[in-house]
C-alpha cells in the first residue's frame, strides 16, 4: 500500500522546484518576447502558463501538508525565520505563491501594465530561486553524510531549471495548439517564438543533464572516499537501489535525447508543430519520472551519522 506521507515531501519537493523553473524560463521568454515584439505578444504567450504555475505551486502547498503529523501548524514555522532554513524556505515559499497570484492577476485584470508585471514576474523569479536555495539548505546537515555536500544543491537547482524548460516548453506548445484552434491573428508571429523556445530548449536541456550526469559522478567518487556512513549510502545507492538509479538515468538521457531528435525532425521537415505536440509531450513526462525517481533516491540513500 502507498504511504502518502512518505510520498508527499518528495513530491512536494519536485512540483515547487519545477514551478520555480516554469516561472524562471517563461519569464525570459516574457522580457526577450516584449522587447522584439510587444505586449501583446508577450501577454498572448505567458497568460495561460502563469495560471499553470500558479495552480502547480497552489498543489505543491496543499500536498506538502500531508507529510506532517499536524499540518495546522505548518505556518507557525515562519517563526523561527532567522535561525531556521526550513522556517525560510516556508516563508519564501508563501512570497513566492503570492507574487506569482499577484502576477496572475495582473496579466488578467491589468494586461497592459508592462512595468507592473516585470516587476512582479522577476520578482517571483528571485522568491522562486531562493526558495529552491532554502530548500537545498535544509538538506546540508552533518549528520547527513549523502545530503551534506554541493552535489544537493546542484541537483536541486538543475531539477528546477530542467523541469522548468520542459514544463514551459509544453505548455507553449498546448496554448499554439489553441491559437491554432482560434485562429489567432499573431498565429505566424506566436508560431515562430515558440519555435525558436524549442530549439533552444533541446540544447538547454542537453546541457543541464550533463550538469547532472556529472555531479552524479562527483556524488559516487565523493561518497566512496569518505568515512563508513557514506560507503553504507553508496552501497544502497549501486546495491538496493541500482535498478531504480539505473532507469532513472536511462530516462533521463532518453527524454533529453528524444526532444532533441524531435526538434531537429520539426525543424527538417518543416510540418506543423501542433503536429509534435504528443511526442514532446511524452519527453517531458519520461523526464518528470526520472526527476521523481532521482527524489525517491535522494530520501532512500541517506544514512544517518551519530547519535
């Protein structure tokens, strides 16, 4: 039987870092977009995604609560905000909600208020990242040999940056799919930023999995030059664990690999990108497995040191 509690902060964990992405690249895509095309264009792109995001935070926050024995007091966490990194990661996670909400509104109820809405979107950027830092922080405990090292903020930060330029990448490729549909009169113009968001997604992509791919290289060297506490975590990780690690690796390079084929195969033949809507969709949800397995490693392979 699943034990939801034991599934929650993995989840949570993962859903957070990949909204942080979401609005880290969807903004890039928003400032780059209004300085070459305008606001119009540059609202058309991004309203639908920050609803997206904003329901994928709103998610994380109410599933987090599930692996806490008295989630009503979840809040009272923010009280020891100056000594305590989860006490800053809670807050940072409730300013970072609220100013993507903000944002939401903004795009909805304020569609031409440009100053506004940079404002406020990089603003999200900045509580996003360091919510995702704060996050990482928690983790760095001594007594957490496998935790306690640079290769948890690292892999951290590239989950986030991976599953943020999936995630925006599908969810441009479902709002063309509707443009299509309602026969948009920027159609052409909107087309042709989304293209251009996928080819240089591919590569983006490419480069923070060989991020991850190597920090997983220092993490195995690190653990097996050290004391008896990392070699029994090593041991979990390439012993019990090894088939798991194994997928989500080949996931991993698959899902990467398959966007970039895909991107090229549009790019060569030139058809409708509506029409590579499922394939890619499929990369994402092959790297959204893996990055949920490489979590579930995470939590598994830590051995505690000490009393």
């Amino acid at each position: 039987m699943v034990n939801l509690r034991e599934w929650a902060l993995p989840v949570y964990t993962i859903m957070m870092q990949m909204s942080a992405g979401s609005m880290l690249v969807l903004w890039v895509i928003y400032t780059l977009t209004l300085r070459q095309y305008g606001q119009d264009i540059a609202s058309k792109l991004t309203k639908y995604p920050i609803l997206i995001i904003f329901v994928t935070v709103a998610t994380a926050m109410v599933g987090s609560h599930y692996h806490l024995s008295r989630p009503a007091f979840s809040l009272f966490a923010v009280l020891n905000f100056k000594s305590s990194w989860l006490s800053r990661e809670v807050g940072f996670t409730v300013l970072f909600a609220l100013l993507v909400g903000t944002l939401l509104l903004l795009s909805h109820l304020r569609p031409h208020a440009v100053k506004a809405q940079l404002v406020a979107g990089w603003g999200a950027v900045t509580l996003g990242v360091v919510t995702v830092y704060a996050m990482s922080q928690v983790y760095l405990l001594p007594t957490q040999i496998a935790w306690n090292s640079i290769t948890t903020p690292i892999a951290f930060f590239c989950a986030m940056t991976l599953l943020g330029v999936f995630g925006v990448t599908i969810i441009l490729l479902i709002s063309l799919y509707l443009f299509t549909l309602n026969k948009d009169t920027d159609l052409a113009l909107i087309r042709s930023v989304i293209q251009r968001v996928l080819y240089v997604s591919s590569w983006a992509a490419t480069a923070i999995v060989l991020i991850e791919l190597g920090n997983y290289g220092y993490q195995i060297m690190d653990l097996f030059n050290r004391g008896e506490t990392a070699h029994a975590s090593l041991d979990l990780l390439l012993g019990l664990y090894r088939v798991l690690f194994i997928i989500r690796i080949v996931m991993l390079i698959c899902g990467v690999t398959a966007l970039a084929i895909v991107t090229l195969w549009q790019r060569k033949s030139r058809k409708p990108l509506v029409r590579f809507l499922a394939p890619i969709y499929l990369t994402f949800l092959t790297v959204l497995i893996s990055e949920v397995l490489g979590r579930f490693l995470f939590y598994a392979v830590h051995v505690r040191t000490g009393i």
